[in-house]
C-alpha cells in the first residue's frame, strides 16, 4: 500500500501542477491532495489520513512554520517536507523545531523533489511493516501459547517452522555457540521469507521456531521448504528440517493447523525426510494406539539386577513409527505409564526439556537414559532400605480397595506381577503375609470407626470389609487381644 500526499501553496498553479505533473505513482505515492494555507491543510488532515505534507512557507491565515509546528502537535507520525524562497537561517532553525523532515529551497528540482520523497516513503513503508509485524507476532505468540481455536484477526498466509536437529543443536550448546546460531537463523528465516510478505516469527522450543508469513502465494510453499533450508544450513552450518501449511481460512482454522505442523515435525525422528508439506488430507489418519505390552515388559526389565532396554526401546521406535506417532506421543505414553499404571516418578528433565527430539538417534539414547536412571533410581532407594516401589503401589491400591473381597491375585495384577512374586514382595517388605497385612489395615479402620462413631459391632465389621460378624471378632481378637467391644469400652475409660 502506498503513501498518500499533501501539498500545500497559496499557489495554485504551483500546488496543482505538483500534484499533476510529476509521476508520484513511481514512488509509491498513491493519492494527492491540494491545499492553499495552513488552516485548509488543517482541515483536510483532520479528515484524511496523510503520511507526507509538502508545505511553503509563505501563505496567509497559517504559514508554513506554523502548520509545521500543528503538524507536530496533533499528528506527530506525519512527515513533513518545507519549501521555501528563503536562504534564512532562522527558517531553517524553526524547521528544526518542529521536526520537519526536509527543508528545499525554491526553485525546486524536480528529480531532487522526487528523491527526498523517495527516502520518506520507504522509511514509511519500513515502519508500516515493523508494526504490523509486530502485531503479527503478538497474534501468533497468543495463538500457539494460550492455544486459541482461532482469531479473526489472523490474516491468511503461510504457517511454516523450522528445527535444528537434536544432534546438531546439543553440540552447538556444547560448544557454547548456541546464542550466534539463534540470531542468524531468525534473521535468514525472515530475510528469506520477506519476498513473500511480512514474516512474523516464535520460538516454541529452543531449537524450534514457528513462522507466519502473510501472503497469497501459497502454491510457493512447496518450492519454499527445500530452498530454506539449504540456504539455512549454508548460513549456520548446521542441519534443519522444516514444515509448512497454507494457513487459508485466516485465523478460523489456526489450531487445528498448527498442530498438523507440530505432528508432521515431530515424525521427523521416524523417517528420512527433511521437509513436510503439510495438507489436512495428508495428515487425517492418525492413530495413537497404546502400546499395549509396555506396562509388562518395563516391569519386568527394572526387576532385573542389570537390564539391557535396548530390545525395549526398539520395539517401542517400530510401534511409535507403525502407528505414524510422533517422537513427544511416544515420551508421553511412557510418562503416563510409569506415572499411572506403575506409579513410578517420572525424570522429564532426562529428555532435554525445550529442545524438540527429532533424530531416531537422539531419542533412542534419551528413552535409554531415561530407563536407565530410573532403574538406578529404584535400586539405589531399594538398597538403603526404602521401601520397593512395587509395595509403595501394591500399598496404595490395597488401602484404597481394603473393603472390598480383595485377592492377593488381585493386586498382584495391578502391580504386574506374578501373584507368587506379589507373595514374595509383601512378605519380604512387610514380614506378613497377604492377609495378615489386609486384616492389619481393615482393622486399623475399624478401631477408628470404634472409638470416633457410634457404629454398632456388626455394622463396623461390614464397613471395613467383614460380611461375617464372627470372623470380624475373631480377627479381632486374635490381632489385638480383645473383642471390638472391650476395645471400645477401653478406649472410652481412657477418655
């Protein structure tokens, strides 16, 4: 979009031959306006939107000086450029004052006229693009961080990002270089793009970044990915990948966009590509199988002495690329399975927190670290003599269900294990048997409820898990010495 102008003489074959005779249009002045003092220029800025104001300086009612000084006070944006018929330092002083732009003597030239004006626009033009780049970038920073559906207020254009390899990222930090990388990568991404429109850009991770284009030419997407990343790795000297979507319906479809972006990058660690031209026909049949023996199979390796999880983390690679996962579903499901299913503390930091995993190589090794340190971790607690994770989790589910007709086989098989392991396991942690350790904690309960209630024997017996009032007392008594009657009694003396 180009400037519009206002020129200003009390002239009017001088102010009207300007605006007819020079070709403005070359330099992307797009409309002309025409004013014989000040006070007319006042009244036409106040309603019309003019970025450049060409004034005399000799005029009735509102010099040009005057208008200059107006100018500044009421629409400080707009440029302003002096002509004048006088060699006066005192002109030139006030010009000064009031922050005009340029300052020509009469009789102008016109090709010099042409060339000032040249220099304002493209500084206009430059700070037009800074700010709506950096509404772009507000917009995009709200869209992807606080995970809007959509914004009306996103125009259409192209969604891309780019990602340093895993590999090549962690050696940059090594090496201390990591900082240099960031700045020439943002500024070749949206140098490169700009030929395209206005490039907004975020960091989503820390080898990750996330660029929106505003532009039409979607067909050039295709062409686009493979050239940005050669010319990226010929600037940095390291390896990218890159994705990109045609963001075409504005700001309506950008979540579900964005996250076909994110799904397509985060196969990378699955395939050969580089590049991922993404479309939603391409991307609509994804599953998120579980992988259902990994409960199990972890269980059985962190029981070992020394466990080899190599044959584990391949088979969970094979799966994850089977089933089109990308490389966080696949961190993820082995999170929630260690923190749900076998209540095991999950060590995230061990996959590089902020950076993206996106080689096979590098996620291998961190599902690796990751197994291992936990096996160290549960021995190393094991050892001092805390208690085993398998009866922190056989405890817990047996305190939750203790009134229920609960089963050692039960148990055994929440925890995944053999109903004899399970056996072994109590008793070692615990020195009881199975039903020993459950009448402890039913009649832990039972004592509360006798002395805090006034809950009748039978009733009490019920609750924690007894449907026999004699075999209730008969626990009782034989763990405790007495019947919940003298307990009761006891108890109430003491009070």
């Amino acid at each position: 979009m180009g400037c519009k102008l206002l020129i200003v003489d009390d002239e009017p074959i001088i102010s009207r031959g300007l605006a007819e005779t020079i070709p403005w249009k070359d330099i992307s002045i797009d409309e002309t306006y025409t004013a014989l003092d000040g006070k007319e220029a006042m009244d036409i800025l106040s309603m019309t939107a003019v970025d450049i104001v060409l004034t005399d300086v000799n005029m009735p009612f509102m010099n040009g000086l005057q208008l200059a000084e107006e100018i500044m006070k009421q629409y400080p944006d707009i440029k302003v450029i002096i002509l004048s018929g006088y060699d006066d330092f005192e002109y030139a002083r006030g010009a000064m004052r009031y922050k005009v732009k340029d300052y020509l003597l009469k009789p102008v030239n016109v090709n010099e006229l042409m060339e000032r004006i040249k220099g304002i626009v493209s500084e206009i033009e430059h700070l037009h693009s800074d700010s709506e780049k950096n509404v772009l970038q507000m917009l995009l920073t709200d869209m992807i961080y606080k995970k809007q559906a959509s914004c009306t207020e996103m125009p259409r254009g192209i969604l891309l990002a780019t990602e340093v390899l895993d590999a090549s990222w962690l050696n940059m930090i090594s090496k201390g270089t990591s900082e240099e990388l960031v700045d020439s990568w943002l500024k070749e991404v949206e140098k490169f793009l700009s030929k395209l429109g206005i490039a907004a850009s975020v960091f989503t991770a820390e080898n990750r970044l996330v660029t929106y284009v505003k532009t039409e030419n979607a067909e050039e997407l295709i062409n686009i990915l493979p050239t940005l990343n050669q010319q990226l790795e010929k600037v940095t000297d390291v390896s990218f990948i890159s994705a990109g979507c045609h963001f075409s319906s504005g700001g309506d479809t950008f979540s579900s966009d964005y996250q076909l972006l994110m799904d397509a990058l985060g196969r990378a660690a699955f395939t050969n590509e580089n590049v991922f031209s993404v479309t939603r026909e391409k991307e609509q049949n994804i599953t998120v199988d579980s992988f259902q023996p990994l409960p199990a199979k972890l269980l059985n390796m962190l029981k070992r002495e020394a466990p080899d999880f190599s044959a584990l983390v391949s088979e969970l690679m094979e799966h994850a690329e089977k089933e089109s996962w990308t490389s966080m579903k696949l961190v993820d499901e082995i999170m929630t399975i260690c923190e749900q299913k076998l209540m095991l503390q999950a060590f995230h930091h061990l996959f590089h927190e902020g950076i993206v995993l996106n080689t096979a190589d590098q996620l291998q090794k961190s599902l690796l670290g990751y197994f291992q340190a936990l096996h160290e971790k549960l021995m190393t607690n094991y050892q001092q003599g805390g208690t085993s994770w398998l009866m922190v989790k056989a405890a817990a589910y047996i305190k939750e269900h203790f009134n229920k007709d609960l089963k050692a086989s039960e148990v055994a098989d929440v925890i995944h294990v053999s109903p004899n392991y399970f056996s072994q396991v109590i008793k070692q942690e615990t020195g009881m048997h199975f039903n020993d350790y459950l009448h402890s904690i039913r009649l832990e309960h039972a004592k509360e409820l006798l002395q805090e209630t006034s809950y009748r024997v039978f009733e009490i017996g019920e609750m924690v898990g007894y449907k026999d009032y004699k075999y209730f007392v008969h626990i009782f008594k034989r763990l405790t010495g007495e019947s919940p009657t003298q307990f009761r009694k006891s108890t109430l003396h003491i009070k």
